[in-house]
C-alpha cells in the first residue's frame, strides 16, 4: 500500500537529482532563436560530489591478475572531463606521477575513453609491489582534493582498495588549493 509520507521523500529525492544532473546544463535543446543546442560540460561542483561519494570505495582499485598487480583509475577517469590531472604515488605519499586524463568529449562527459591499449585505465605492477597508493585529484579550475592513501582489500580475489589514510595536501609549488567542501 502507498504511504504518502515515502512518496515526499521519494519526490524530493528526484527533484534534487534532477538538479544534479542537469546543474550548468541549458534549460531548453534550442533557444528561442532556433540556435543549435551547443553541449556544456557539467559543473564541476557534480564532479566533486562524485568524488567525494567514491571515496570509501576507491578511487583506484587494486588488483592481482595473470601475474602483475593492475591499479585501476577507472572511477577516476570517468570525471577526466573536469579534471586537470591526477597525482599518485606507489608506496609513499611524494605524488611523483601523474595518470594521462583522457581528452574530453563535452556531448558524453562521463564515458570512459575508447582505447585498446587500456593506457586510460590502469597501470601494471610487479605482483605485490603496490601496498599503497596516495591520490590527490586536481580539478580544472585549480583546487585540489585532499590526499586519500589506499592500500589492497583483504581479499585477494576482489578488485577493490581500502582507506589506509586521509592526508591534508603538503604545501608545494604546484600544489592546487584544497577544495570546498561539497555538502
């Protein structure tokens, strides 16, 4: 039976996803003109929320398959369209590397890029050599998340990574501004 009290709840749920999605997006397909519908990126403020939601469950996922150790940057490259670069390191908190972001294409800003060679995805490790990973994304308007280390699930058969810490980000030259908070 239809309780009118969850169909509150479950309307305004919608109301405030539908406002999600379609933030910074035109109102209408065409202007009153008849101007051809020009697709926008999403603001970045949907990307960090999506990142902020991925925390738990790994921005990067370990895995150990035919012989090397994969991590995966998967969720990570699903935002390239609003992000500037991802720093990592292996087994310290230096952020020495950066992952390539793929090239954005503004009609489908969250599909991973099409590429074979999987250099988008993942990198490959010798079996166990990972036990950490630092991560730090930096956004294109320059701001820069806090630094989260992951480090293997327990379960060797899984593709997936734990919280080991959450690091402020060091002061550097290069080092983006800490980001607001997306609440």
């Amino acid at each position: 039976m239809f309780d009118p009290r969850h169909g509150n709840r479950l309307l305004k749920a919608l109301l405030v996803g539908t406002a999600l999605l379609t933030a910074g997006l035109p109102a209408a397909a065409q202007d009153d003109d008849g101007a051809e519908y020009q697709a926008q990126i999403p603001d970045v403020s949907i990307y960090k929320a999506m990142l902020d939601a991925n925390k738990r469950t790994g921005w990067v996922q370990f895995r150990e398959y035919a012989g090397q150790q994969l991590i995966y940057f998967t969720a990570l490259q699903s935002m390239h369209c609003r992000l500037k670069e991802v720093r990592y390191s292996i087994n310290s908190d230096a952020l020495d590397q950066t992952f390539p972001m793929a090239t954005c294409d503004p009609e489908l800003p969250f599909n991973l890029p099409s590429d074979d060679s999987q250099n988008w995805i993942y990198i490959k490790l010798k079996p166990g050599e990972a036990q950490t990973i630092a991560v730090q994304a930096v956004w294109d308007d320059g701001s820069g998340s806090e630094i989260v280390v992951y480090q293997p699930c327990k379960n060797p058969e899984a593709t997936c990574a734990a919280i080991k810490t959450i690091k402020k980000a060091k002061a550097r030259g290069d080092e983006p501004a800490p980001s607001t908070p997306v609440r």
